[in-house]
C-alpha cells in the first residue's frame, strides 16, 4: 500500500487488549482492554471502508 499509515495509540492497554479471555491484570502482560477493544475495532472499520471504496 502507498502512503502515509495511520497510527493509533491505546494508552494503558497490553498485548492480547481485545481478548475478553485475557483477564485484566495488565503486570502480566496480556489484558483485555474494553476501551481500546471499542476504538480499535472502530479505528479498524473505518480504515477498511476507506481504502474498499464501492
């Protein structure tokens, strides 16, 4: 893909933030993060219906 990528920071979230298994102990490394769960999701629509013009 050509261009400027965009970038999106999910502060306070870890590895695996979109896994409601995870657990939510963040000292471990891995936690669902409902917030950036949410966000990301949409950031993730949002980049896709952009770049897939009907």
């Amino acid at each position: 893909m050509r261009g400027a990528q965009p970038f999106a920071a999910h502060p306070g979230a870890v590895h695996s933030f979109t896994h409601w298994t995870a657990g939510s102990d963040t000292s471990k490394g891995a936690a669902y993060n409902q917030e950036a769960d949410v966000r990301s999701w949409g950031a993730g629509k949002a980049f896709f219906a952009a770049i897939f013009v009907e």
